[in-house]
C-alpha cells in the first residue's frame, strides 16, 4: 500500500507574503491537465500533493449553491479526508474497489479569470470523465472552477469546485472516485 500520510507536509511552508499570482491560460492547462493524469494514473500521492493543506475538494448538489457546510453536496472533502479516500481507494482489501475503477478525465476550454479578492487565481474548465468499472461506464460532465494559490515551490488548489450538468438527475451510485 501507498503511505498518504506523509506527502502533504512540503505545503507547511506556504509563503505568508500575499503575492498576486498570475498563470498563461497554457500554464493552467498544464496544471489541469497534470491533474486529470494523476487521477488516472491513480497516482493519489502526486494529486495530493496538489493541494494546499486547508485545500478542498466540492461537488454542489446544485449549481446555485455557495456553501458546502450548509447545503447538500454530492462529495465535500478537506484534505485529511482526501487522503482517507485515497488510502481507501488504494487498499487491495477495499472490497468497493474490487477491481479498481479506472477512469480517463478530458479537460477543455480552459479559462484564467483572474483573482479574487483572497487573492486565488480563479480558473475555470469543461471536463468529460469516463469511468468503468464491473462491466460498467459511467459518464460525468460539467465544469470545474479551480482556486489556485502560490506556494514557494509551486502552485496549488486551494479549492476545487465540480458543477455536475446533470446534478440535478437521478444517480444510482455514490461518488467514491474523484471526478
């Protein structure tokens, strides 16, 4: 089994100084990119590492909600819990992931929209994400909006919002594998 739990703590050293950051639309599909490769790959550990360490990972039950503590979601994970699925997903006793879910992400119209007043780079994508898994597939699409922050040696998700088109449609399963 893949350790987690140790890979998060190069993000403990997140620079204090507020910088603006900026990114070429190529340079965010490059970190998009990076990430839907990770998730496929089921390189958990290097997805992980994406993230800052208050980063957060948001499937809105609807596409008007603005607050994953109060109003329903299809998945709502903080980092710890990131990594607890990921453990999950990566242990040969997980019955739910006998045999693994295999996935292919493809991630379109990336847009960079600027920063907020947090100073998070906000970027915004469409994305198409295959899963099988059992004799089965699945398709998910909607648009992701990523919060991107500086660290000293990288750029991170501070979070991760993903609008489902069909959020509001029946879903037969639960969510256990990142979109």
């Amino acid at each position: 089994m893949i350790g987690i739990t140790g890979t998060k703590q190069r993000n403990q050293t997140m620079s204090t100084i507020e910088q603006t950051l900026k990114l070429t639309r190529s340079e965010a599909e490059d970190l998009l990119f990076r990430q839907a490769e990770y998730l496929d790959s089921r390189d958990f550990n290097a997805w992980l590492d994406l993230f800052t360490d208050d980063g957060s990972y948001w499937i809105p039950h609807r596409p008007t909600d603005t607050d994953p503590e109060t109003q329903m979601s299809f998945m709502f994970d903080d980092v710890p819990m990131m990594m607890a699925r990921c453990e999950r997903l990566l242990d040969p006793r997980t019955m739910g992931q006998l045999p693994p879910t295999r996935s292919s992400h493809v991630v379109s119209n990336v847009q960079v929209l600027g920063t907020n007043g947090d100073g998070e780079l906000i970027v915004r994508s469409r994305f198409h994400v295959t899963q099988f898994r059992r004799d089965t597939l699945k398709f998910y699409a909607g648009a992701y909006t990523h919060h991107l922050v500086g660290s000293p040696d990288a750029v991170r998700i501070q979070r991760q919002r993903v609008d489902l088109i069909d959020c509001d449609g029946i879903h037969d399963t639960i969510l256990q594998v990142y979109l």
